[in-house]
C-alpha cells in the first residue's frame, strides 16, 4: 500500500527531496539509517566538545617521525558508531564541521579560563580574554538555542513517530551546517590568533593579531579589525599617556618604551636622564607603526618627560593645554586621526624643549662662550690673559696655585671686553692646573675650564666638553708656540741692534754677527708657519663652523627637529672642528699622522726658541765683554757658541724637512680647506718637493 501510494505521489508530479527517496531506498534494501534526531543530539553535544552516542571524539598522541622534528601532538580524529545504521557521507561531512567548532570552543573557553584569572596577567591578554569571552557568550547562546529546538523537535517527532521529516524543518543537519558557517569562520580565527599569543603579549600581540588583516577577505578584516580595537585599547592607553603627559605607566611591561636598565637617580645628570632613563624596545612596537613613527613618538613623550623632570618648567601648564586640545583619543579604528595626533603633539613638545634651551638656558650664550675662551677667539682676552700669567707659565707647574690663577683670570677679565660679557657665562669661567709631572711647566698643564649644569649637561655632556678641552690644549700649545717665537725675534732683535751698536765701536766676530742674523732669518719662517697655522684654526675652522652652527640655530627648520637633532648637530660641529683643526684624516691607519707631525713641529720651534734664547744671552755676554774692552774670547765661551750653533741648526734641519712631509700630506688630503693649509705654508714654493723616496720620511727628534 505504501509503495502504491508512493507511486502515486510520483504519478501526480509531486517532488519528493533526495534524501526521502534515499531512505526509502535503503529501508527496501535493509541499509537502516541513523535517525536524523538522534544526529542531532549527537550535534548538539559536538558543539560543546562532548562524545554523543552515535559520534565520538577520539583523541590520539601523534609522534614525530624521524624527518619531522616538531614536538608530540595531540590528533582528534570522529569515530561513528554504526550499529544501529549507517552515516551518510554529506552527513559524515557536516558532522566534522560541527566537531570542529566544538574543539575551537573548547580549545578557545581553555585559554580564557588559563588566563583570564591568572595573576600578573598583561592587559593586552585580558582584552583578549575580554573579547573572546564575550564571542563564548555569543557562542554558548548559539548552543542554548540549537538545543531548545532540537527538544521541541524531538517531542514533537514522540508524539507522531511515522510522519516523515519535514524538509523545511529548521534543525535539520544541512540547516545546522548552514547556520554555523560564520560561527565557524569568527571561531577558527579567534582559535588559530589564541594559540599564536600564548606566549606573546603588548605590541607583539597586537602585531600578531595585526597580520590577519592583511587580507581580501571582507569577513576576516573586518573581525580582525574589530578584535584589534579591543585588545589594543591598554596599548593605546599607555600610548596617550605617553605622548600627552610624558609619563610611562606600564605595569606589566608591554609597551614598546620602558625604563632603561641602567638606572637614573633623582640627581642624575640631564645627559643621563635624556640618553639613559628610557628605552625603545623594536620588538614589542606593533607592526602598524614604523621605525620612524615609533621613533617619532618616543622623541615626544622623552621630550615631555624631560621638560617636567630636569627643565623646572613652571609654565608647563599653558603648553599642556594646548596637547589635550588637540585630543586624547587614540584608537586603532582611527590610524588617521592617530597620525595627526603624534604629528601635533610631537611639533608642539619639542618647540617647547627647544625654546627652553635656547631661550631659558641660553644654550647658544654657552656655545659661543666656548668659542670665545676656550678656543681662544677673544684675543684680547687671551692677550690679557699671557700678561698677566704669563712669566708664571715657564716655571716648574708646581709652583702654579689655585689662588693665584684665579686671580690672573679675574684680572684678564676687567683688562678686557670679556668684562661686559654676561655675569653668568663668567662665573661658569675658570683656570686651574692639571695634575703634573715631575719635568712639567707651567705650560704643560694650564687649563681653561667652563661648567655647565643640567639641563644644558644634555647637549654639553662629558664628552663634549672633553671634546672642547682637547682644542683648548692643542690651540693652547699653539699660543704658546707663537708667545715664544714672538719672544725670541723680539729678543734677538734687539740683541741685533746691540751688535750694530758695538760694531761701531769695535769689531764685532764674523761667526756672531751671521749666527744672530741666521738665527732671525729662522725664526722669522718659523713665525710664518705658527701664524699661518693660527690664521687656519680660527677661520678656516673655527669661524667657518660657528657660522654653519648660527645658521642652524637661525633657521626655521629647527623647528621641526627635537634634542635628539640638536645633540646630533652639535655633535657634528665639534667633531667637525677637531677633525679640521687636529688635521685629521687621509689614509686608514694614517688618520692622525699630520696632527701628530704638526704637535712634533710644534715641539721642534719650542726647542729652537729655547737654543735661541741662549743665544742671545750669550751674544748679549760677549758684546758685554768687547764693549769693556776684551779682545779674545774665551775657550769656553767658544765651546758655548758652538754647541748652540750645533744645537740651532739641527732644530732648523729637522724643521725644515719635517714641513716638507708635512707639505707633501696635505697635498693629498681628501678636505680641500685643509688641503689650503699648503698653500699656506708654501705660497712661495719656498720649500722644494723631496724626492719621493723622503715625502713620508721626517727626522726623529733628540
């Protein structure tokens, strides 16, 4: 009768669905089929992570092979139970489906109950938590629904056990399937981005997370992007209170800007607080920040942090205001707003950083104070100065005291302009000598000192004002060179005009008249190069670079720069003027061979200016003797003449040779200014190129 009817419902055209006729077919031929229901219980169950009672999950250690090297996994695999009837494949499929999103939950629900409570847990992670808490709240009202119709369609399924299933039926498997594709998309997502953060945390979370929206997908951006702004909402926290306020405050160390570990007490020097108080950590910045934007924003927040902390700002209040208007809600949603906030901000900090070196601090006054006394650019200063040191300098430097150089520096201030200078700039002034040797002059060890506090420390640092020191004693033994080559022609000078004098009255000795006359001839060309050297140091170097360095204080794109910039320019400007002023450079392993040649020539006038002095004061006794009436000199005073004689032309030898090599290095030196230091010398080709064989060859010192 039933096969009669069906044949009916065939003959009038009506549509019977596949699967009525399929277990239809499968009831004639034996082949009973699970009941749809009892499937979808078991489904029910999946979703949850349970074993029903036709499909079971079975879960296997799966161990690595000898060519796989990753650790022991876990294999889930389904079993169906088919003794009560068989499983389709369609619906084998689908099952797997819903099995699947059951080990996501649950793999998912693992991971917020192991951190969600966990002590110590980062911000980061708790959103994380948060958000995928919220999607198992979602989830499990998805469950709670499935199985309130599910009940309803098994009692009504009780109540008329031969009615066949309805093909509209809302809770059949292919509906089930259908409804939990999304949920399995959002779930398969947040699962694979849970296990890749189980060990990441702060801005290297938010970069993992970060990776998946770099798709075509509208779905997955569009979840992605969603989940971000939750859990990067701590990071952008920590982010506003950075930039506006100067201020870290991470307590779980997530952002990409923590303390240094070399610690800063209260009293730290400003160079230390600046260079050493904070860190950028590259590995936790989040991958939708570059270098220079991160950069950009820890140059702000150090730049904030600096003006509270070391600058005494008291009108900081004003500038703070003007940040907070430029608003404090930073979101991951907005990256354009974002970028216009860091732009803002970062201009506004660091004009305000800026203005106080240059305004409250008077950080140019200082630079060029620098110039001034301890590049010897204040001539009358440093005239002054000799005058009233000098005689002291030529003794043994223990007889330098404290009381005493620094009554000749206050002296040299009032015999000079250096007087109408700004109080402060000379108060940071001082003299002293450094600690000496047992065969050390005074000129050995005389120093200049200038002393700067924080915050200007933070330019001026340590090593910037060794920097200034080292020019100080190199262009100090400069002035000493000139002092003594000026002293000498003007003693011998004068010893010559005695001799012209004398002559008249008596005959005067061949050898002395030529040798004092020699020896003026000397020394003259050995002024000529310590003045030509003075008159490159100053202009060449010092003036050239002081007026790069007003130009960049001067110009409107300081504006756009921060310390960092600053320190960095300056920098450069001093190296700038060692390299020049030391003649350093040329070949690889050869940088310092001019320089030290030129401190070697230096050392060599000295010594000529001192066989010169003794010179004159023996020219000066024999003059006295023939002038009283003397005839022969004596045995000795020969002897004398011709040691001095010896000992003046073997200065005069090692000089002349020496600025040959000399000559012939600047010739090939890569810094055309430098390179003019030749011509200088030898305008008048006065010293002849060697052969090539002595260009690099120059005497040895006695």
């Amino acid at each position: 009768m039933a096969t009669t009817v069906r044949v009916t419902e065939l003959q009038r055209g009506e549509r019977v669905p596949k699967a009525v006729l399929l277990s239809r077919l499968r009831e004639r031929t034996g082949c009973a089929q699970v009941p749809e229901i009892a499937l979808l219980r078991d489904a029910v169950y999946l979703l949850q992570g349970i074993c029903g009672e036709h499909v079971r999950i079975r879960r296997d250690w799966q161990l690595p092979s000898a060519t796989d090297e990753r650790a022991p996994r876990i294999e889930v695999r389904l079993e169906f139970d088919e003794s009560a009837g068989i499983v389709s494949a369609p619906t084998r499929d689908v099952l797997n489906r819903v099995a699947e999103l059951g080990q996501l939950y649950s793999r998912v629900s693992q991971f917020v109950d192991e951190h969600r409570d966990a002590q110590g847990a980062p911000l980061t992670t708790q959103s994380l938590c948060h958000f995928a808490a919220n999607e198992l709240s979602s989830y499990a009202e998805l469950i709670a629904r499935l199985e309130t119709q599910w009940a309803r369609y098994a009692e009504r399924c009780a109540a008329d056990s031969e009615a066949p299933p309805d093909a509209q039926e809302p809770l059949m498997l292919r509906g089930i399937g259908h409804e939990l594709r999304e949920p399995l998309l959002r779930m398969r997502l947040l699962s694979t981005i849970v296990e890749r953060c189980r060990v990441a945390h702060g801005g290297a979370l938010i970069s993992t997370i970060h990776t998946y929206t770099q798709t075509g997908d509208p779905f997955v951006r569009e979840f992605t992007a969603s989940l971000l702004d939750r859990v990067s909402r701590p990071f952008f926290d920590a982010l506003a209170r950075w930039i506006f306020d100067g201020e870290l405050l991470d307590p779980f160390g997530e952002f990409f800007i923590a303390y240094a570990q070399r610690e800063t007490t209260a009293d730290a020097d400003a160079a230390d607080v600046w260079h050493h108080k904070f860190e950028l950590r590259t590995e936790l910045l989040p991958s939708f920040l570059s270098r220079d934007f991160a950069r950009k924003i820890f140059s702000t927040g150090r730049s904030l942090n600096f003006i509270r902390s070391s600058c005494g700002d008291s009108d900081w209040a004003a500038a703070s205001e003007t940040l907070s208007a430029s608003g404090r809600s930073l979101r991951y949603s907005d990256m354009a707003g974002l970028e216009h906030t860091i732009d803002v901000v970062f201009s506004t900090a660091n004009k305000r950083l800026l203005d106080i070196f240059l305004r409250k601090f008077h950080l140019l006054e200082h630079l060029r104070a620098l110039r001034d006394y301890l590049m010897l650019m204040r001539g009358d200063f440093v005239d002054a100065l000799l005058a009233s040191i000098g005689p002291s300098l030529g003794r043994p430097a223990s007889t330098l005291y404290q009381h005493n150089l620094s009554a000749a520096l206050e002296t040299a201030i009032r015999a000079s302009n250096a007087q109408f200078d700004n109080p402060d700039v000379l108060r940071r002034l001082d003299a002293r000598s450094l600690e000496a040797g047992a065969e050390d002059s005074g000129w050995d060890t005389f120093t200049l000192e200038y002393r700067v506090e924080s915050p200007v420390s933070a330019v001026l640092d340590a090593s910037a004002m060794a920097g200034y020191q080292m020019l100080f004693h190199y262009l100090w033994k400069i002035k000493r060179v000139e002092h003594a080559v000026t002293a000498s022609w003007s003693e011998l000078t004068r010893t010559n005009s005695y001799m012209m004098r004398v002559h008249r009255r008596r005959p005067v000795p061949d050898a002395l008249r030529s040798r004092a006359l020699a020896t003026l001839a000397h020394i003259s060309e050995m002024v000529h190069f310590v003045r030509q050297l003075q008159g490159f140091c100053q202009l060449e170097v010092i003036a050239y670079s002081w007026q790069s360095l007003e130009n960049y204080f001067g110009s409107p794109s300081i504006a756009g720069d921060d310390l960092d910039r600053l320190i960095e320019f300056h920098r450069s400007y001093l190296g700038t003027l060692i390299n020049k002023a030391l003649l350093r450079g040329g070949r690889r392993g050869h940088a310092d061979q001019l320089g030290d040649e030129v401190r070697a020539q230096l050392d060599c006038v000295l010594a000529f200016c001192l066989a010169a002095e003794d010179l004159s004061h023996h020219v000066t006794a024999e003059l006295a003797r023939l002038a009283g009436g003397g005839d022969a000199p004596l045995p000795s005073a020969a002897r004398s003449l011709s040691a001095i004689t010896a000992r003046l032309d073997s200065a005069h030898a090692r000089f002349q040779q020496r600025m040959l090599g000399m000559i012939a290095l600047l010739e090939r030196h890569p810094n055309l200014s430098v390179r003019d230091l030749a011509r200088r010398w030898n305008f008048n080709v006065y010293y002849r190129r060697p052969r090539q064989e002595d260009v690099h060859s120059t005497p040895k010192d006695d």
